[in-house]
C-alpha cells in the first residue's frame, strides 16, 4: 500500500469518527476541496463542508466499495455514504432544513491529490438529487397536500 494510500483510509476513518481535528490535520494549509455543495479553500472552508454533514446526519458514514488500484496520486474511491437526517441540513437554495429522521443512502466518488505528506486537493462527487430526492425534495419542493394528478396539472 502506498503512503497516498495509508493517508486516505486513516481519513476515512477520522471522517467516519467526525473527528474533524483529525480531519484537517491529513489536509494542507491551503488546500482546495471541491464538491456539488461548492468549492472550499483552507481547512476553516473545507471544515464548514464535513460539518454540514455531520450536522444533519450525526450518524453520517461511508463505506469505501471500489479503490482504483493502480492509481496512487490521485487516489480515487467511489464510496456509500449512509446516514440518518437528525439535524439542520443545508439546502442549494440556501434554505436550512431541520431533521427529518429519514434514512439515506448515496453513492459519491472522491480523487485525492497528496503532496509532501498532506491533501491539496480533494474532488468529492455525488448525485445531488439522489441525496435530496431522499430527503422529500426533488428538482422542485413538493407540496405535500397535492395528489399527483392534481401536481401533473
């Protein structure tokens, strides 16, 4: 196993603690994190991104299901993250929503750049819409209250 290797999973495993000292320690001074809920630069940023989930998602995991293996710098993983909605959650709009207790369980993927030791880069993907769709939102709120027939019109 590679250190670039050896770095990511003991990431994983302080991502998975929501240990976000640790988390920031594996990450440089200025290092760029990049994910469909934007672009954080330096560790204040990139630590306001983690927090976002394991504030609304206290139990908030993921699992590694493919390593590309014979790739080291970048090291690329697809994951399954999983977790329960308790807390507030931010939303695109910019809208807050509060826990809704429901359960999800989406797919994302991450390339991770290392340099002397320590994460420049880090590009994190996952369907947006998989996430929302889960949480009762779609490309538009839904109003509760309408039938589909009477939403269709």
């Amino acid at each position: 196993m590679s250190e670039f290797w050896d770095l990511k999973h003991r990431l994983c495993d302080a991502v998975n603690a929501h240990h976000m000292e640790r988390v920031l320690d594996f990450y440089s001074p200025d290092a760029v994190f990049v994910s469909p809920m934007g672009i954080a630069e330096g560790r204040e940023q990139i630590a306001w991104l983690y927090q976002q989930f394991f504030q609304g998602f206290p139990d908030f995991h993921q699992t590694p299901v493919f390593e590309v293996g014979d790739a080291d710098n970048p090291a690329v993983t697809e994951w399954t993250v999983t977790g329960t909605h308790k807390g507030p959650f931010l939303l695109p709009d910019g809208r807050e929503v509060q826990g809704s207790g429901r359960h999800v369980v989406f797919r994302a993927t991450c390339s991770t750049f290392v340099d002397h030791g320590k994460i420049v880069s880090h590009r994190e993907y996952f369907d947006q819409l998989e996430l929302y769709t889960q949480l009762g939102f779609g490309l538009a709120e839904r109003d509760p209250s309408l039938r589909f027939a009477e939403a269709c019109r």
